[in-house]
C-alpha cells in the first residue's frame, strides 16, 4: 500500500538535504527578509526556500565565525558582574516586543551583566538598530555569530553537525532552528560558562547565588520529585560535567521528528539516568523558580481581572511571584499570540521590570 506519510518525510528530508548541500556550497546565494514573494512566480516554492535559506545560512562559516572566540573574549570583560546567552536563528524581522522585554527584565535586576545574543541574523546593522536603545542607556549587548565547529569540538556532538552539514544526517520535521537552539545554549555555556536564557522569559529578581541549576518544570502529586525538567533557563560553570552529558546524548540520540526530544527530554532524561551519581553537584529548583505556571495555565497570567475574586488572584500570585520565583517563562509558542491586558499578572510584573517601557 501507498505510504503517504513516510513520502512526505522522505521527500521533505531530500528537499533539505538539497538545502543544505546548496548553502554550504552556494556563497553568492544571498537572503533579505524584507523580500515579498511573487505570487505570480512560483511564490510557494520562494517562501519555502527562503525560510530554509534563513535556517541553515547558520551552519555555514565566514569571517565572522572565524572571529566567535575572540569577540567572546573581548566581551565579557573584568566589568561583567555576570554573562548571559541567548540564541535567535529567525530572522530578525520577528525579533519584536515579546523579545525586548526578557532583554529589559534581564538588565533590570542585571544592570551590570551582559549578555551575548548568538545569532547570525542579529549580528547586522538591522540587528544593531535593534539593540541600540540598550546600548545608549550603557548596557552591555551584542549580537555575535557563533562557530558551531569551535563549539561543538570535542564532543559527540561534532560529529553529529558534521554530517548534518553534508547532507548525510535527517534534521526531522521539528524546525532545525530550535534543535540548534538546543544544542548552542549548552554548547556555549560549557565552553564559557554562565546563564543562558530563552528569550521568551521575564526575570523577576537577580540570579546572584545560584550555580550550577536547572529548574524543574512539574513535580509529583506530593511535590517531593520532579517529573519534568526544562532547558529554557540554564545555569552552569564553564565545563561542568553535566553540560557535557547533555551534549553527547544530543549527539548520540537525535530526534529530530519529536517535539522536545533534543530538548526538555533529553535534560530529564539525562539526570534520570544520572540519579545520584557523584562528581556531579548541581541542584534542581522546583517549578516555582522559574516555571510558576505550566504551558497551558500560562493564558491565565495575560488576562485582566474582571472581577473582584479575580483581581485577589492576581495580587496573591504577584505576592507569590514576588516571594518564590526567579522569572517567569511565557511559554512562547502558546502565548505568543494572547495580548498583555491591562491589570493582569503579566503586565504588572512588565511595568516592574522594564528599562525602556515602551514595549508594552
């Protein structure tokens, strides 16, 4: 019988082998996300290849991955009280408001941190327009290109890019961007060190004192174990153990047709596995550091209080959120489309917390 899903995969996984095959080797293909397609020209075949142009332009090497090391170095100076990662593989049209406000709730309780933005769309002029403000009011923030080969040398890991880079090895259905997001933010932070951040997170107090932590994303009924852990906020010394078991299972269990798998799984995974294994010292936090409301409650902190029961709630969790948690993760693929409505729990914790307070 005719077996339309595993054609579908095939020929989506010959399609992005071709991709990659044409990026890496293409140098005069060139990509502005302001283009429009042509609808009169083929424009869905335009819009796939410019989305996957826009993907994969990040495993290619240039002059400004060749100098990753040395801007890494030259940035975080004696003047860091703390350094900071995030990663951004979109382009950097879709680099709005939600993602403003992480980086003004981050130099709120940071002012004397910096943080570095990996990313190859972000390190542009378009990218600088964007981080300017930041920078006038004398924050320390850069957008740089990172060397995947650099960061992943050594690990079981390179070998897994390696081949991706050829051809020989099937990204998946899951979008690549967020699997290299995965597997960057451990890289970068085993490599140096320090706190890495998704950009869809709102810090609510300083991080000073925490080390080496991940949080918990779900506890049991009892609330003495956890049954989830999540990657969207690391903390870790430069080349912490762990970080490097991390790494090697990315490379050696690849998944790239399940959500999570490379991400969220493989952290829990890898600690279940670990138990209490010795050399390995770090701490768990429980969900209410940084993950006070799970992906699908999170709705209920962007909604203005319409009554007056309603309007205690949100003063008691503010009480809480205030007293208990770290940050707060917005869970962005579910909250990416609500508004921030005037009163609710979100938009008083982003009046609290901003540098700007323009992005609201």
């Amino acid at each position: 019988m005719f077996d339309h899903k595993h054609t579908k995969i095939s020929i989506f996984s010959l399609v992005t082998f071709s991709v990659i095959i044409f990026l890496i080797h293409g140098d005069g293909v060139t990509y502005d996300d302001s283009l429009h397609p042509d609808t009169n020209k083929g424009s869905l075949d335009k819009v796939v290849l410019q989305g996957k142009l826009q993907e994969f332009k990040i495993l290619k090497s240039n002059n400004l991955t060749r100098q990753f090391h040395a801007r890494v170095l030259g940035f975080f100076n004696n003047q860091c009280e703390s350094q900071f990662f995030m990663t951004w593989i979109s382009p950097v049209s879709s680099f709005g408001a939600r993602e403003l406000l992480s980086i003004e709730s981050l130099f709120k309780v940071h002012p004397k941190g910096c943080l570095m933005i990996l990313s190859r769309t972000l390190d542009s002029i378009h990218g600088y327009r964007i981080l300017k403000p930041f920078l006038d009011k004398g924050f320390k923030v850069q957008a740089v290109t990172p060397d995947l080969s650099f960061l992943l040398k050594g690990t079981l890991a390179e070998g897994w890019f390696h081949e991706l880079r050829k051809g020989k090895k099937d990204p998946g259905e899951i979008p690549l961007s967020q699997n290299l997001s995965n597997l960057i933010r451990l890289a970068v932070l085993y490599k140096y060190g320090g706190v890495y951040l998704d950009t869809d997170f709102i810090l609510l107090k300083p991080l000073k004192g925490l080390r080496n932590c991940i949080g918990a994303q779900s506890m049991d009924f009892g609330g003495k174990h956890w049954t989830r852990l999540n990657n969207a906020i690391l903390i870790f010394d430069m080349n912490h153990p762990l970080l490097l078991r991390f790494i090697n299972e990315f490379g050696l269990t690849f998944d790239g047709n399940k959500w999570g798998h490379n991400g969220p799984y493989l952290v829990s995974r890898v600690v279940g596995k670990l138990g209490k294994r010795p050399g390995f010292k770090f701490t768990i936090l429980p969900p209410m550091a940084f993950y006070p409301a799970d992906w699908n409650k999170i709705g209920g902190f962007f909604r203005k209080p319409k009554t007056q029961g309603e309007a205690k709630w949100v003063e008691a969790k503010l009480l809480q959120l205030r007293g208990e948690t770290y940050g707060v993760h917005l869970w962005n693929k579910q909250s990416s489309g609500l508004i921030i409505e005037e009163g609710s729990v979100i938009a008083r914790l982003v009046s609290d917390h901003c540098v700007i307070c323009n992005s609201l």
